[in-house]
C-alpha cells in the first residue's frame, strides 16, 4: 500500500503491487524516462518565446525560466556518457537537497523572531515540502526506483 506521508517508505514490492492493482502499466526505464524529459524539455525551450511574448512574461523572468530549462536540459543531455550524467544529476540533487535544508533553517529562524504571521509560515512549510517531494521524485526517476532507494 502506498504511504500515507511523505517521509514513509515503501518497498518496490508495495509499489509493483500498487501498480498490479491500480492497472498502471509498470514504470519505464530510467532511461526511457530521460529521453522523454529531454524532448519535452526541448519541446518547452522552442515553445517559451512566443508563449511569454503572448502572455506578456517579463523579459528577466523568461530568460531565468529558459535558463532553468537549459540546465535541466544539460543535465539530461547526450553530450556525455549515461554513468557521467547520473553523477552529475546526483550532485545536482544534493546540492538541492542542501538548499532545502538551509531554506528550512531560515524558516525556523523566521518562526522564532515571530517576525511572520504562523498561517504564512505553515504555507511557506508546505511550499518547501512541495519543492522536497519534486525533488525526490526526481530521485527516484534518476536511481530507477520507485522510492529513490537504491
């Protein structure tokens, strides 16, 4: 059975079962999931001028986005060798994972001056539990399991 929280962990047997019972075909490779990425990632980068030029984006915020995507399309890149890639995104992961938990710390040191209502808090909270879990998401597509565990 699939967790109910996010900090649960469930081993790929629940998860192939899960997936039986709920008739979901089974996952990709993980490779056949970086290819998928990198074409669509490639998909957005023609698409993003003429979609922030219609949707009057700021100049800034569309080079940042574009930016964004380049870097998400070199980490999934063919330019070098699947195994340099993995490192490379893996590196790329930790070091995300590094600016959640010094986002995190910031916040406890919000929550302690009492400088913020504790509704815009809980929401900030939430909002970094989000970015965790793409983040492990992004994991467990990198490593090939369904946890993120290898």
């Amino acid at each position: 059975m699939p967790p109910a929280f996010a900090g649960e962990s469930v081993s790929p047997n629940q998860t192939a079962s899960a997936f039986r019972l709920a008739r979901y075909p089974s996952p990709p490779a993980p490779s056949e999931e970086a290819t998928a990425l990198r074409r669509l990632t490639v998909a957005a980068l023609a698409e993003l001028p003429a979609l922030a030029e219609r949707l009057h984006v700021p100049e800034h915020t569309a080079r940042g986005l574009s930016l964004d995507l380049r870097g998400h399309a070199a980490l999934s890149g063919t330019a070098a060798p699947e195994e340099e890639q993995g490192r490379t995104q893996k590196a790329a992961y930790a070091l995300e994972s590094a600016l959640l938990d010094v986002k995190r710390a910031a916040l406890a040191d919000l929550r302690a001056q009492g400088d913020f209502d504790d509704g815009v808090l809980r929401h900030v909270e939430h909002v970094l539990d989000i970015e965790a879990h793409h983040l492990a998401t992004k994991t467990a597509l990198l490593s090939g399991s369904p946890t993120g565990r290898v």
